[in-house]
C-alpha cells in the first residue's frame, strides 16, 4: 500500500526540486546539519571513550609511562615495548591460553551448547522451553561477583565446596580446590560459557522458530528423521545466525576477561589461566611492587585492538552491511 | 492429500515412533535439567548461605556440626551506611545510563534510520564496528580522559577518575553502539505516514521526534532501558577500575571489598549482600520475562 505512494513522493520531490538547484543545495546542508544536531551527544561520547583513548593508547604504547614516573613528560622509547612484548618469556604461554580459552569456550558453549539448547527446547512443549531458556538466561542477569561467588563455592575444597561434597572420589576430585588446583581451567570455561551459552541460544530460538511450519511438516510426512530435519533442514536455514554468533562471540571472548579475573586472577601459580585481554589489565592496573606499567600494559592492549578491528571488519563485511545501510525512506520533504 | 492423512505424526497407530518419541522427549528433559543443575546448585547455595550460620557444602551447619544452624544475623548490615551508600551508587549509575543512553540512543537511532545526509554511511558502518568491538581493552586510555576530565573546573568533581558521574560516563558509552542499533531497528519497523503529515505541515524535526516518533518506540525503548540498567546494577569492571575506596564504591565494587579483605571472609555475610543486590533483578526476571529473552532476538533482527 505504501509504496505507489512512496514513489510518488520521491517523484514529486526530485520534479519539485531538479529545477532549483540552489535551493536543494541549502535543503541538503539544514538536513545535514539536522541530523548532526541529532547525533551530537552520540558524537560527544565516542570521540571521548572510543576515538580519543583509541588513539591515545596507540601514543602510550611507545612511551615508558608507569605510575613511579607519573608526572614527568612523556617519554618515547620507539618499539621498545613492542619487543619486550614479543619476547616476553610468557608470551608463548599467554597467546596459546588465548587461543585455547577462546575457542574451547566458543565452540563448546556459545555455539555449540547455545545450538544444542535451542534445538532441544523448540522441540518440548512451547512452556517448558520457554522456562529452561529463562533459567539459562540467569548466569548473564547475575551480576559478575556474586556469579563468579556461586561457583567458587561450587569449587571450593572440603569441607565447603559443594562439587567435593557431592562427588567425593569422582571426576578429578580430591577434595582439594578445584578452581585453583586441580581444574582450574574447566571452571575459568565453565563460568564463562554457563553466561555465554545464553547469547546464541535466543538469537538461535527465534531463527529456529521462523522456519515454515510447512517445511519440517512436508519433511516428516516424507519420514525424514528427527536428525536429518536438523542436519539438512533446520541447519543451512540458521545458518546466518550461526555465522553471526561465530564472529560476534570471537570477538567477546577474545577482549573479555572479568571472570577470570574474579575467579582465579590468571593463577593459579604463574599465567596458568592468563589470557591476552586480562594481561594488558593486570600490566596496567594491578601493581607490581606498587608500579603500574601503563605503557606496557597500552601495548599489549592495542595489539589486541588491532586483532580485534580487524575481527570487527571481517564480520561487517561477511554479513553483507550495505543491506542495512539503504537510503532512509523518509527525507528532503 | 491422502498420505497426510494416513501417517499424520501424532496419530500413529504403529507403538514404535511414539515409544521412540516419548524417549527422546525424556532424553531432552534430562540433559535440559542436567544443563541447569549448576545454575540452579549455585543459587540454592546462595540463599541457604544467606541464611546460615556457616555452610559446607550445600549443607547448613550449626555451631555444634550438626544440620541446622539458622539465623537472621547476616542480614545485619541492612542497618549499616555503606551498603546504602553502595546501594545509592549502583541506582545513580543505573538511572544516569538508562536517561543517556536512552537520549542518545533515540536521537541517534531516529537521525539514523530517517535522514538522509552526508556522513551517514560512516557513521553507520562504526556504529557497527564499535558494537562488535569490545571495549574493555581502552580501560587504560580512558583512565587518562577521566583523569583530564576530572580536572574541568566545576564539572570536574562529577564526572573525572573517582566519581559516580565518571563510571556512568563511560558505562554509557559502552552500551551506546548496542543501543543505536536497537533503536534504529525499532524507528525502521515504523510506519512513516503519521510522520510525513507532520513535516507537510511544517513541524520541525525535532517536535516530529518528540511528539510523534518517540510514543510510537516505548516498547523499544523499555527494553533498552531495562537492560541498560541491569547491566548498569551489575557494573563491576569500569567502577572498580576507576574508583577508589568505599565512597563512590557500587554493590559489585562494595561486595567484592568484602571478599578480597585481609581478614578472613565470612561468605554467609558476603551471600546476603550478594542476594540483596540481585533483588531488583530478580523483581525483573519474574515480571519481564518475555521482554528479557526477546531483546537480543528483535535486535539482531537487521543481521
């Protein structure tokens, strides 16, 4: 209904408009400016917390700047940092953490468990669903400490913690601590996938939900089983949201590291759970013999913001943007 | 026509796919309720502790060892200022990022799905980048702009290093990009008739916004705004990076205070602040429900 008057709007507008050329020019910068007015506290707030220390953190890397020489100018030192990085005696140790805790967590929970919970409750009673799918949701409502809380107690040795009491000689139990002993990193996994897991299980419930009806009911009567409506039916129709959760969770774990932090700081003993986003951290804000290292810390963080963007870019391109980024319909009335 | 009707899938009259059917759904039930066990061991955890005098395990214990043990005497710090004040700080942070980031979000969304104008592709692409982009990784750059911002005449106290004003500042540009994209889904799913009456008849773009725009997202704009301060109560990261001491501290900074004292922890102390700070959330998991698990869905609709 709206569109033969769409197209009549936008006929009268260029027919109105093609003569005056002067004044479509004068039209075009009000609009602009307009829409600026509008964008201006968007504007205010990116150039400070994402433009501004984007760029500084790219000068700080250079400097030598740590709080005992606060204060003084800043001091460059070149690449100076960049090497100490590369050939940290823990660097090794640290990217492979990186690459093991991101995708571990990734494919076994925010994708794979997130799959596995939204085919599993769009097939039982619509209610029953919806109340596990609520439960899952939970771990991301909870606030960070009082969630890392819950599970540090799950972990802890005898006689407090619950998994020791419960498993007393099972599955690795000792009943020492598990989170900062034994098993340190399925709980750094665990934490941090029972919170991811939920992401990818909503995005993929409703494209699950939209598939046709019709389709999964052509295909049983065909006496397609349950497994095959799944691989060849239900599968390649999400599977752009797959792709979507595949990329956007990278990114996530790749630069997250509040749980960890909470629950083992990285120990226990030396880097065992320390992941690239929480060494650039602990460098910059946790003290070593009272010295914060800005600077070094600065370089490990901007060597993963350009991991990071370069993610970023890859997933705005991969999922075809321009789509998104069409004329607005209404304008230049 | 008639296959459908001889085999349609819940009137079987062979026992084997329904004996088959009634397996798998209990197959599914057990591995959901096992999926959840954690969760749900956690939180029951949480409120025995609260009321115990000591556990072990998921056990409460009284003083003599033996099960029982239970009192209100956790719960006493409800009289104590700190925790009001940390309850204080966690609602400033929260309201103050629901009211920017909702302004900023609607002005922007709106400028975004419905003007034409130069710069609107970059700007649209960023957006995007930035809401792939985590940024948590600027914390150490930030420090140094609420550090400048601190030192602002006047201004400075509310919103520099150490101030309730700082940590929502940034909280709320954290969450912008999330929340521009939210909203201008929502102003594209709207009908633009109503709109272009009243710019025919000359209402400037700002009242068409206002008065005509703004009424039509609320339901988007309650979401946003419910989650903004979900996770603006829940902020750990941010106001324990850029504040210090207990004055300006909010629940989570307050809670893990309590933690990571010298002095041994009492965790059934440390459980009952934690369960009173999740009041508010639990009061919305139980009446939000549907809002809760559709916002992501309805936001990443556009992708």
């Amino acid at each position: 209904m709206t569109q033969p008057l769409e197209k009549e709007a936008q006929a009268g507008a260029a027919a109105g408009t093609s003569g005056v050329p002067r004044r479509t020019l004068l039209r075009r910068v009000r609009s602009t400016a307009t829409a600026y007015g509008f964008l201006v506290p968007t504007m205010a707030l990116v150039l400070t917390f994402f433009v501004i220390p984007g760029i500084l953190l790219l000068i700080l890397s250079f400097t030598n700047l740590a709080s005992v020489n606060f204060g003084d100018p800043w001091n460059f030192i070149g690449f100076a940092n960049f090497e100490r990085l590369f050939t940290d005696r823990f660097f090794p140790k640290i990217l492979r953490n990186t690459v093991f805790y991101v995708f571990t967590t990734l494919i076994l929970f925010n994708l794979g468990l997130a799959l596995v919970l939204a085919i599993v409750t769009t097939n039982i009673p619509r209610r029953a669903g919806f109340f596990f799918r609520l439960v899952w949701l939970l771990p991301r409502l909870t606030p960070s400490v009082v969630y890392i809380l819950m599970w540090r107690r799950i972990g802890q040795a005898e006689p407090y913690g619950i998994y020791n009491q419960l498993f007393p000689e099972f599955l690795g139990a000792s009943g020492g601590n598990l989170f900062l002993g034994g098993s340190p990193w399925t709980f750094v996994i665990l934490t941090n996938g029972f919170v991811g897991a939920s992401f990818g299980m909503i995005i993929f419930t409703s494209a699950l939900l939209s598939i046709p009806e019709d389709l999964l009911t052509a295909a049983k009567v065909d006496g397609a089983s349950a497994w095959r409506i799944i691989r060849d039916i239900k599968l390649p129709l999400i599977k752009w949201p797959l792709l979507f959760i595949a990329t956007y969770q990278t990114l996530s774990l790749l630069t997250s590291f509040e749980y960890i932090l909470l629950l083992t700081e990285g120990g226990p003993g030396l880097f065992t759970t320390e992941v690239w986003a929480l060494t650039a951290y602990k460098r910059a804000f946790a003290t070593y013999a009272g010295n914060s290292q800005w600077a070094f810390g600065a370089t490990w963080a901007i060597v993963l913001v350009t991991v990071a963007l370069f993610f970023a870019v890859i997933y705005v391109k991969l999922f075809k943007f321009d789509e998104l980024v069409e004329e607005p319909r209404i304008d230049n009335l | 026509m008639t296959i459908t009707e001889a085999t349609p899938p819940h009137h079987s009259t062979s026992p084997f796919p329904k004996v088959r059917e009634k397996m798998g759904r209990r197959f599914a039930y057990g591995f959901l309720i096992l999926s959840i066990a954690p969760i749900l061991v956690g939180y029951s955890w949480l409120v025995i502790a609260t009321f115990s005098i000591r556990t072990e395990g998921l056990l409460p214990r009284n003083a003599e060892g033996g099960i029982g043990g239970f009192t209100l005497s956790n719960w006493a710090f409800i009289t104590d200022d700190a925790v009001w004040n940390a309850m204080l700080n966690s609602f400033l942070i929260a309201v103050t990022m629901v009211i920017g980031v909702g302004v900023a979000s609607t002005a922007g969304g709106y400028a975004l799905s419905r003007m034409k104008f130069a710069g609107r592709k970059v700007f649209l692409t960023g957006t995007l980048v930035l809401h792939a982009f985590k940024a948590e990784m600027l914390l150490i750059a930030i420090f140094f702009v609420l550090r400048w911002l601190g030192g602002i005449p006047l201004i400075g106290g509310f919103i520099g290093f150490n101030s309730v004003g700082g940590v929502a500042l940034v909280m709320i540009a954290l969450e912008l990009p999330l929340g521009i994209w939210l909203m201008k889904g929502f102003f594209d799913n709207l009908p633009w008739d109503m709109e272009r009456a009243a710019l025919i008849d000359g209402a400037s773009r700002f009242r068409v916004w206002w008065q005509i725009m703004l009424p039509q997202v609320r339901p988007g704009l309650a979401a946003l705004s419910l989650f903004t301060f979900i996770s603006g109560w829940n902020a750990y990261l941010v106001p324990f990076t850029f504040t210090v001491g207990t004055r300006v501290a909010n629940m989570p900074v307050f809670l893990s205070q309590l933690i990571s004292d010298t002095a041994p922890t009492n965790w059934n102390l440390v459980a009952a602040v934690g369960m009173f700070q999740m009041i508010p959330l639990i009061i919305f998991f139980i009446f939000t429900q549907e809002l809760l698990l559709n916002i992501y869905a309805g936001g990443s609709k556009g992708t």
